[in-house]
C-alpha cells in the first residue's frame, strides 16, 4: 500500500511506537492501555524486555504517572488524575484568569444550548432511538460534543481557579 492510500485514514497502527526509544514505547504502551496491564503485556505492546518494562514502570509509578497494583502477576495502569493535573496545570500557565473565564462562559453556553435544544439535562438523558434514523448520526455527534464541553468546562473551571490563586496578592 501506498502513503496515499491512507489520506482518508489513519496510518497503519501495526508498530505505533517504532522509532521511539523503550522508555517512551513502555509510556506509550501504558497510555493507550484502557485497562491494567501486567509487564509481560506492556514488554509485548513495547516492545522490548520486561525487565526492561518493569524498570521504566517503576520509574513511572514513582513519578504518579502510572498506578500499580499489587497482586499477581502485579498490573500497571496510567494515572488518569496525574493527567488531568497537568491538563489543569498547562491551561493555567497558558492562559489569564479572563481568558480561562471567557472559555468557562463560552462552554457553558454550549453546554445550555445543547440542554436547551434536547430538552435534558445531561447528554446521558437522551434517548437517541426517540429520533429519525437519518438524524441518529448528528444526534450522536452532538451529544460526544455536549459531554466534552462538560469536561473541558470543568477543567477550565478548575484551571480559571488555580490561576486566580496564584496570581492572589498575598497578605504577609
């Protein structure tokens, strides 16, 4: 196959990781993991040695990015609260207190329209089969793009907050 049979499509996903080093294929490996994995599954999807995972992991799991579990065989999963954190932490350094406020405004107002247009509060209270059959895909779509503005509201929310905070005079 041709480059250009892909344009419509994504790559290829057969070596997703090829030409990075082990510590970033374990990283890689761990990311895209949904549930916990054992070394042996993290080495094979990275690559590399599991003694070589194992190391990496433990590296991982000291920094907060990956949890482990104990059991046997021990499972390692990625931290979901470590990246929200740096989510939060990234739109907070990027971004003015006015400027995360206007996002958290913008979002809310989507969010509204959408409750407004669906006559729900949230995008789980639709029942998609009450509509068209030509109309379920753009349903769908709208309600993935309701529960995102959802979670990137709060985000910004939490974001806007920890701006104002560290940027509060202090009284010393």
């Amino acid at each position: 196959m041709t480059d250009d049979e892909y344009c419509d499509g994504p790559p290829p996903f057969e070596r997703p990781f090829e030409g990075e080093d082990t510590k970033q294929r374990v990283y890689g490996a761990v990311l895209h993991a949904r549930d916990p994995m054992t070394v042996a599954e993290i080495a094979e999807r990275a690559d590399c040695s599991e003694e070589s995972a194992r190391s990496h992991l433990s590296f991982y799991a000291d920094l907060g990015i990956v949890i482990r579990h104990e059991g046997r065989p021990v499972r390692y999963q990625r931290n979901t609260d470590y990246f929200e954190w740096r989510r939060v932490n990234g739109l907070a350094q990027e971004n003015t207190v006015d400027e995360l406020q206007v996002s958290v405004s913008e979002l809310t107002d989507r969010i509204e329209a959408y409750r407004d247009e669906y006559n729900a509060d949230s995008p789980a209270e639709v029942n998609v089969l009450e509509f068209d059959a030509e109309q379920v895909d753009d349903v769908y779509v709208d309600l993935g793009d309701w529960a995102t503005a959802i979670e990137e509201r709060r985000l910004h929310e939490r974001a806007r907050r920890k701006a104002a905070g560290s940027t509060a005079p202090s009284h010393g």
